[in-house]
C-alpha cells in the first residue's frame, strides 16, 4: 500500500514539472507565431515614390514612417518598392505592417523567415492596405 501512494506521488510531481518544462523557453520559429530571432521582413509597393507606413518592430512595439520614399522602382510592373527587414528581440512578434500611398494604388507583403504571406492590395486615390 505505501508503495502504490508513493509511486502516484512521483507521478503528479513528474507531471507538474513535465507541464512546467514544456511551457517555458524560446518556441520553435513559425510563420503563424514569429519569436526572438526569427527574420521579419515586409515589403511595400506603390504606384507613388512616397508613402506611410506603420509595422510592428524587433521589440514589437508599432512604429510609424510618414512620408517615406520608397528607394527602388520594379522595371516589370513600373511601381516603386522597398523592403524593411528585422531579426526580432520579442518573444511574441507581430508581423504586420500597414502602407499607403499618395497616388492611386499601394502593396504589401510580410515574410517570416523568408516564407512569404500573398500580396494585399488596395486601389483608389490615397490607397491603404495591410499585410500579416
């Protein structure tokens, strides 16, 4: 009898540091759920050389860059492009970023680890549209 009780105690000490072990430290890297170290990289895209861009950083804290040039333009479809990239510092990174153009049209793609979500687009004058 004294056994069986002791054995059903160093099971329920097993499980609680079992469960303990398994909810700390760094998570694997996943696009779905980016964390410390993984590569954060948004890219934009606009009909206009200047836009507005707000994204989560490496701390995840929301920056904003108003009126910003976009420094490249694509020979294929004619629209200036520029791309931000990070390693991040945050346990529980966001990737999502927001841009909008001062002409008609504005993109936007996010990538973790260099697997990338579809392009999000909007169309109109001052277009915004956002990416995850």
């Amino acid at each position: 009898m004294r056994v069986k009780i002791l054995l059903a105690a160093v099971g329920v000490v097993v499980s609680a540091v079992t469960a303990t072990t398994i909810g700390s430290g760094t998570a694997a890297a996943s696009p779905a759920a980016p964390t410390t170290g993984d590569l954060i990289s948004y890219r934009f895209f606009a009909d206009s050389g200047f836009v507005g861009i707000t994204y989560y950083d490496a701390d995840n804290r929301i920056r904003q860059l108003p009126n910003t040039r976009l420094p490249d333009i694509d020979p294929a479809t004619g629209w200036y492009t520029g791309t931000l990239s990070f390693r991040s510092r945050s346990t529980y990174q966001s990737a999502i970023a927001t841009v909008q153009t001062q002409g008609s049209f504005a993109a936007c793609s996010a990538a973790v680890n260099g697997e990338s979500s579809a392009l999000s687009r909007a169309q109109g004058r001052h277009a915004i549209t956002s990416c995850s």
